[in-house]
C-alpha cells in the first residue's frame, strides 16, 4: 500500500513538473516576441545537431540546414524530404509537413529567380487562412469574456465577503482573519489582471494579442520554382526586423505586480490548507500567536522569489515586456508556486482521509451506507475551492495544437474555475457561514427594532403635538 501510495506521488509529481509552466505562464497566449525567443531556441538546437552530423555525411547527399523556420534533415539526391510542421510555431498546423527537394547532384533545389531554397510550406499555413482565423478568434473572444466575467463577479462578491468580516466584531477570530487575507489575495489577483490586459492589450493590440500574425510568416514565403508553382517557399535566413521598441516601465510594472499577486493567491491557499491541517493533527498552530508567520508566508515569501526573479530579468532579460518567458529564469516564480500546489494538494487528500475515516468510525453498523458517501462528497467538494484542486486536473496535458478541441476544453475549463475561484470561496466560507448569517440576521434584527421604535416614537410625538396643540393654539386666538 505504502509502496503504491508513493509511486502515485511520484507520478503525480512528474506530471505537475512537465506542465507548470503552462498553469503559471504570464500570458496563455504567444506574443510575437516570445515566438522569435523560441526560433532562436530552435536554431541553437539544430545548429548543434547539424554539427553532429556532418561528422558522419561522406556521400553526395543534400546537407542538413536550419532555413530560420525548420530544421531540415539530410536529403538523399533526388528525393523529397519531409519535416514535421514545427509546434514551436505558434500558428502553424502542427499535424502538416514542409517539403524540400534535393537534387541529383546533392543540392537542395533553388528559386532561381530570387535565389533562394524552395521549400512547400503549405500545409503548415493552414491555418493563415482567414476562416481558420475568424474561428480563432471567436474562441479567444469567448475565453477573453469568459474570464472577465469571472473575476469581476468574484471580485465583487469578495469585496462584500471582506466588509461582512470585517464589520462584525464578533466575527474577528484567527480562522477569519486568515479568509480576510485570502479574499484580498483573490481580489488583487482578479485586478492585476485586469490592469495587466489594459496595459498589454490597449490601444493597437486591443483587437488582437500581438502574436506572431500571418504577415510576419507572409514575408518569409517566396515564390516557388516553375515546375511546383503550386508550393511556397522560405527563405534561408531569418528577417532581421524587429517590432516596436519596448515598452514602458509600466509594462513591467503590471506583469510584475500580477506574478506576485498570482504567487500570494496560490500560498494564501497553502496558509489555509495548513491552517485547516494544524486544526486537525497540530492545534498548537491554530492560536493567534502564528498569525504573523502565516501572514508572513503569505505575503513575503512571494515577494521575495518575484523580486528576485525582477532583478534576474532586469540585469539579463530587461527587454520588450517581461510577460515573455526569456528561457529558465521563469522557474525562479514556477518552482515556489509548484511546489505550493503540490504541498497543498497532498494536504487536501490527507484531509480527506481523516474525514473519511472519521465518517466510518461514527457511522459503523448502520445499514445504509449512502449517508456516509454523501457526508464525504459535501465535505469533499466543499474543501476543493478552498484547495484549489482544480488545478491539478489538467496538470499533465502541456499547452499544444492551439484552437485544437483538448486545447479548448482546457482553457475553458482552466478560465472558467481560475476566474469563479474566488465567488466560490467567497460563497462557501462567508455567504454560507452559520456564524456571518446569524450575525447578519441579529443586525438586521437590530435594525428593523430600532426603525421600529423611531417610527413609534415618531407617530406618538406627532400624535401629543396634534392634541395640545389645538386646544392651545384655540385659547390663544381667543384670548388675543
């Protein structure tokens, strides 16, 4: 049991390693920028096998060479060579091929009217096509509205949960204090992304992130040879522009600030799981005097991995906006947040556990069973918001063939239960709390006796001034 209970740890762990850097990545989307940085990538890759394989290549075959797209294979003489479209290519159809042809004299086969290697790129522009496009963009629109609405009601319904807790003195205790951390977390979360899409996406990217568009591959395409006019080609080199200068320090400021609140949402999520987890096995961490540390791994430890990870990127990377990647100097914000979801993970199924077994002590010896299940599932689907299970499930599948029906369940999925997190926690642990209702009832209650009393009191003073007055204000004309 022990022995199968720690493979599956380790398979679990492998597949939330193989895949993090698709839960955390800044941006889901490929920016134009960042698709150059993986080109870049790819030709230090091929480069480098090249080497390999010219040590070996004695005959008169068509050598191996990086055209700035793909990586071609060596080429036997009067052969077709097919390449694989490569996924490191945001818009390519990954599912197609390229083709070269070489030779019988061992040469790849020229445009001799621009001088240039031909290359069939056809079936990798699939998707350069304006339906295929329309297609795109209808699914980014729906996920962009998807996740606004999301975050906006959840901020919203956390910003009454924080007043609620906040308000009622009677409501002030460790176990609140810590929701009022993790609701402000969510709400920061759910505002450094919205000002984070108006800082990216405004002005000339609002219709459309700046991703690597169908005229950037345009401009490498060149007319084919006469006898195969029907393919297009590729140049031999890559272009040499570049986009628009960088941005400003805003820019950097805004993807900053949402790593570190991404980053204090997550390990405010591990601070309850290891408030709820103290309760159970450790009450001596459940008193006020902890509060501080909880607090502090909260908010610092974060700050301290995003600082670190701004400095990194300001002295070696500090160029465009840092919403790109720039190779491993992501891990230094992915392996802190990896490893609070795991830990939190594992918590919740220890938690579990306890509940479970607890259930089938008290309940021993009753006839049905399906009270029990449904104690379990209430008390299960309860802890999964709190836990943020949900992000585990999609975990092991990476981010490829973008627009393609995994892909799209995925971010469907992941957009929808990442933006309503927070209304579910807000819902579960303050909307639907036996002490905040009963506290919201007692001052209802006291409100509507003391309008009660106001209105009496106010009916009797109108009512004793109507009495006297009359008669008074009578003897007072008489006797004038």
């Amino acid at each position: 049991m022990g022995t199968s209970g720690g493979i599956a740890g380790s398979l679990l762990c492998c597949c939330l390693l193989a895949s993090v850097q698709a839960l955390v990545d800044p941006d889901d989307v490929l920016t134009k920028e960042e698709q150059i940085y993986l080109l870049v990538e790819a030709k230090e890759r091929c480069q480098k096998n090249i080497r390999a394989q010219l040590e070996k290549i004695k005959d008169t075959s068509c050598l191996p060479e990086w055209d700035g797209i793909i990586c071609w294979p060596q080429g036997s003489p009067g052969q077709e060579v097919a390449a694989p479209c490569p996924d490191y290519i945001y818009d390519f159809n990954h599912n197609g091929h390229a083709y070269r042809y070489c030779s019988a004299y061992g040469t790849w086969e020229m445009a001799l009217s621009i001088n240039k290697t031909w290359a069939n790129y056809t079936e990798c522009a699939t998707f350069f096509s304006s339906e295929s496009r329309s297609r795109e963009k209808e699914v980014f629109d729906r996920l962009h509205l998807m996740y606004t609405t999301g975050y906006s009601i959840s901020l919203a319904s956390l910003l009454v949960a924080v007043s609620i807790l906040s308000y009622f003195k009677r409501l002030h205790c460790t176990r609140n204090y810590i929701h009022v951390h993790l609701f402000t977390s969510f709400m920061c979360r759910a505002a450094s992304i919205f000002v984070k899409d108006v800082v990216l996406y405004s002005g000339a990217l609002a219709g459309e992130p700046a991703r690597t568009r169908e005229d950037d591959f345009k401009a490498e395409m060149i007319p084919p040879p006469g006898p195969r006019s029907h393919l297009a080609t590729a140049r031999t080199e890559p272009r040499s522009e570049h986009s628009s200068p960088g941005p400003q320090v805003g820019c950097k400021v805004a993807v900053t600030l949402f790593l570190y609140f991404l980053a204090t949402n997550h390990y405010w999520i591990l601070v309850e799981g290891l408030y709820l987890h103290s309760l159970i096995f450790m009450a001596f961490l459940s008193t006020d005097n902890y509060l501080w540390v909880l607090i502090i791994i909260g908010w610092g430890l974060p700050a301290v991995f995003v600082s670190v990870w701004a400095s990194v990127r300001a002295s070696l990377a500090d160029t465009q906006c840092w919403d790109l990647s720039a190779g491993n100097m992501k891990w230094i914000y992915q392996v802190p947040i990896l490893a609070a979801i795991v830990v939190n993970f594992f918590l919740f199924l220890n938690i579990v556990r306890v509940l479970a077994s607890k259930l089938w002590e008290t309940n021993t010896g009753k006839p049905d069973p399906r009270q029990q299940y449904r104690k379990l599932l209430k008390s299960t689907l309860v802890l999964m918001p709190l836990f943020g299970v949900h992000y585990v499930v999609f975990m092991a599948m990476p981010y490829t063939e973008v627009s393609g029906v995994l892909w799209q369940i995925q971010m469907h999925y992941e957009m929808l239960f990442n933006s309503f997190q927070g209304f579910f926690v807000a819902f579960i642990y303050c909307f639907c709390n036996g002490e905040v209702q009963a506290e919201i009832k007692k001052a209802h209650f006291r409100r509507s006796l003391a309008l009660d009393f106001k209105q009496k009191a106010r009916a009797t003073s109108t009512a004793g001034s109507c009495y006297c007055g009359g008669p008074l204000s009578q003897a007072t004309v008489s006797i004038s």
